[in-house]
C-alpha cells in the first residue's frame, strides 16, 4: 500500500490530542501503508499542546510538531501541514476525531476504484451514518451554508465542511500552494481549486460522531464563511489562483 501523511490541525487541544494521537498510532500499526506521518500544526496555542506533541514525538518517530508563528486560522494551518507533507496520500483530520480514523479505508478505496485525486468526507450523503448530531440550530445553518455555496462557486458537494479529506499528493501540492483563504472556509476553496486545476473529487459518506469544544463560533465565524463564498470567486475572477 501507499506512504499516508495525517495532517491534525490544533489550537488549545491539550485534553483531547492523546487520545486522538493515541487512536491515530494504533490505526496506522495495524495498517498495511509502506510508511506513515503524523503532522500536528499548533496554530499558536495557549495551553500545552505543544508540550503534548513534543511527548508524542519523543516516543512516535513519525510524530511532528510544526507550530504557526501565532494563531493563524484552520485553513493556515491545514495548509501549512499538506505543503510540508512527504507521503503519497495526505489526510487532513479533525483534532477531535470526530470522523474515526478507520473511515480513512473507505476514502482510500473510493479514490482507487473511482479515480480520484481528492476524496472527502461527507455526513449529509448517508445521514444514518452520524452517531450524534450537532444542535438543530448548527445543522440548519450548515445547510443553508450548503446551499449558498452551489450557487456562488457552481461545486455540486452536499457536505464540504466535514474535517476529514483526503487528497493524493501531487494534488494537495498544487491546491494548497495556491489556497489563500485562512478560516474555516478554506474547504470550499480547496475543492473550488481541485475543480480548476483539472482533479477528480469525490464526496464519500463515513461514520461521524459530533464532539463538543468546537472552535467556530456560530455568529462571527459563520459571517466570515458566508462572505468567503463570494472572495473565493472575486479571487478567481482576478487571476489570484494561476
């Protein structure tokens, strides 16, 4: 099988990294990849998630602690990690692990069998499939999200926002190097790109479990992601992503 790179990115997740690196290191020893990584990007946290990272790599070889110079978004931090990846395959995943680390098999096969340089996790294709949903309230504006998004950047996904995407190498190096957008948008951005630059994505249903302490809040952020529709296509319209 194929080397995997997992990119984790990280602010303040002191409490929930063990478990999350703990799970992650079991999958990969039981798994048949010719090598693995583990990034962990700490976007400048405040409490000891680096510290934790640091023990992690003292012991886990393939551990690495990349830290941001300051706190600096989700979509820096994802991106600095899949531009410093080394694997074939690279996966970027929630620090809560919402979607287990074993749905990684299913996004692997499907991009094989389907040929795909991109494949992403999705919870709105088979909804049976999550275990315990965020508020009424999260999953209304999540769709209403959805929504606006087909209609301003023309991608035909049902869920981009899943934290659990997969992208070949060759693909991620040419997507992130031109992704700008550092908030939570910049999944919408990766896929606006993936589109552009000629790959195949696809859009798999796995098995997803909400964690409490998400880090988007549902005002400001939610603001933020709406008006970075519209960048996304204002920054293609100005040749920013050649």
């Amino acid at each position: 099988m194929d080397s995997i790179s997992i990119v984790i990115p990280a602010f303040n997740e002191e409490r929930r990294l063990p478990a999350t690196l703990d799970a992650i290191l079991d999958y990969l020893h039981g798994a048949d990849f010719t090598a693995s990584e583990v990034l962990v990007v700490d976007d400048g946290s405040r409490d000891a998630t680096s510290r934790v990272i640091q023990d992690y790599a003292v012991r886990h070889p393939q551990v690495r602690l990349l830290q941001n110079p300051g706190n600096h978004g989700k979509g820096y931090s994802v991106r600095r990690g899949m531009l410093e990846a080394r694997s074939e395959w690279v996966l970027f995943t929630d620090a809560d692990l919402s979607a287990p680390i074993t749905e990684l098999d299913k996004l692997i096969t499907a991009a094989r069998e389907r040929h795909a340089q991109v494949a992403i996790g999705s919870r709105a294709l088979d909804r049976s499939l999550i275990k315990i949903h965020q508020s009424f309230f999260r999953e209304y504006a999540g769709r209403i999200f959805n929504l606006c998004m087909r209609v301003v950047t023309g991608l035909n996904f049902w869920d981009t926002q899943c934290g659990f995407k997969l992208f070949e190498a060759r693909a991620a190096r040419e997507i992130f190097r031109r992704q700008r957008l550092d908030g939570f948008s910049f999944d919408v951005e990766a896929l606006f790109l993936a589109r552009k630059l000629g790959f195949r994505a696809i859009e798999v249903p796995v098995r997803w479990s909400h964690a409490e302490g998400t880090k988007v809040s549902m005002f400001a952020d939610s603001l933020r992601m709406f008006s970075d529709l519209f960048r996304i296509r204002w920054n293609h319209l100005r040749g920013q992503y050649r």
